[in-house]
C-alpha cells in the first residue's frame, strides 16, 4: 500500500451546500464532501 492513500467522504445533500461551504471555511470538515444531486 505504498503510495496510497484513503479518501474520506462525506455525503451531503444539495440543499445543505451552504452550511457545507461555511463547515469548510470554519475548519469544522474533516472529509471531501461530495453532494448527492438526487
């Protein structure tokens, strides 16, 4: 596993973008989000 390494995500609805962008700015994401478009 060399070279590797593990991507953690987190699933956000499309609606809670907005307090998604304030969780990054704040430092509060530990995780990529990614919004599910459903």
């Amino acid at each position: 596993r060399l070279g590797r390494t593990r991507v953690i995500r987190e699933t956000r609805r499309l609606e809670d973008i907005n307090l998604a962008i304030d969780e990054v700015l704040s430092g509060k994401v530990t995780a990529r989000l990614v919004f599910d478009l459903r």
